[in-house]
C-alpha cells in the first residue's frame, strides 16, 4: 500500500534557526497538508496545497512558515526562524480529492531547545 | 466557527463489552465527519467517515444531525482496538479538517 514518507523522523534545531521538513506524498494524490499537534493537544491544521498554490491556510500559519513543492514528488515545510512553542509533531497528509480521506506520514518530531 | 468535542479523554473497556466514542460538533453548515485511528506507534489512519456508511473493524458511526453528534460504536471490543481516535469535521467546500483532543480507547482482557 502507497504511503507518504516524512524525513527526518526527528529534528533538533536550535532557536532561531531554520529547518525545512520534508514529506513525499501518494504520487497520484494532488492535495497536500502539513498538521502539527503540539504535546498533549489536538491536530492541528496548518496549509494545505492544491495545483502549486496554497489553498488553505490556518492562523498558526504565519509569516514564519512556507511550502514549496520543489519538484514532482516533494512537499517541504519550512519554519524561518523557529521559536520554542513550535516544539511540536508535524505530519504531512495527502488525498486525492477533498471526499477522500487523508493519509497520512508518520510524522517528524520537531524539539526547539 | 467549527468546534469538534471529544469528552472522554481516556475510556477503558473489557473485551467483549460495547464500546461508544463520542463526538460532538458545532458547525452552521452540513459537515463531513471522520473518525481516525492512531495504534501505537503508528501513523494516524482513517478509520470511516459518514458519507460512505460503512463498517470498518466492526466500527460504525452514524450522524445525527438533530444532536450534532458521530458516535463511533463498536458491539464487542477486541484487545487489538487500543488506540487513540480522533474524531474530524470538514467544513462545505474546504479541504481542511478540524480534529477533537481524541480518546485514548483501553481494551482490557
């Protein structure tokens, strides 16, 4: 069965500093979304991404935050300059259309120190 | 605004007993409801969702509009359904989808 890859599993950066995650949805999906659930809460929604634009995009995504699809298989998130509450587990979904349901990566464990 | 409430962080049942998760909307318009699954140490999964009123795992859901509620139901538990569920709206014409806290589902044998 097709799963999205998320890498790294686990990223420590420092604050202030830059990082980028990285997913590789379901090939054939065309709709794309970060969460993020910070410990102990709930999922919550960042963007989301149809046709190389942002469709959606929640208050927590901020001038802080960007997407990219680089190139056919790709979807990056990247946090500018992150700061201690962005701590949090990111997960990367795709679908194919908006009545599917997602699949989802296993998640990249995001610690600011 | 949307609003997803799951009340119950933490249910435990026996093997073989009914188990009920609630879930409770707020949304003006018509919803699409998720229900998804995290087992341990895996990724979050979709479990059902209402527009296809299927049986997953034995597990079902119906909407009920009157109450704004998609229980997830289930008539015997099995150990094998410990995990966490989360449950899920999507707004009309958004992709997006707003989750509840979740329930952490303990089946004991």
């Amino acid at each position: 069965e097709p799963e999205v890859t998320q890498t790294p599993s686990h990223q420590v950066t420092q604050m202030g500093q830059e990082v980028i995650l990285r997913c590789v949805p379901i090939s054939n999906h065309l709709y794309f979304y970060w969460y993020r659930q910070i410990l102990g809460q709930k999922v919550e929604f960042l963007v989301s991404f149809y046709n190389n634009e942002i469709s959606e995009k929640s208050e927590i995504f901020d001038d802080q935050f960007s997407v990219e699809r680089p190139d056919g298989s790709n979807f990056t998130l990247k946090i500018r300059s992150t700061k201690l509450e962005d701590s949090a587990m990111y997960f990367c979904a795709s679908n194919l259309d908006r009545a599917s349901g997602y699949t989802f990566g296993s998640g990249t464990r995001l610690t600011v120190v | 605004a949307q609003r997803v409430t799951q009340p119950e962080k933490l249910l435990s049942v026996f093997k073989g007993a009914p188990v009920e998760l609630k879930c409770n909307y707020s949304y003006s318009g018509s919803p699409e409801l998720f229900w998804y699954v995290q087992y341990s140490r895996q990724r979050l999964q979709l479990l059902l969702r209402h527009i296809s009123r299927e049986s997953i795992k034995g597990f079902t859901a119906d909407l009920n509009k009157g109450e704004t509620s998609f229980h997830l139901k289930k008539p015997f538990a099995q150990e094998e359904d410990s995990a966490m569920y989360y449950c899920a709206l999507q707004a009309t014409g958004a992709n997006n989808l707003f989750f509840g806290t979740g329930t952490r589902l303990t089946v004991i044998p």
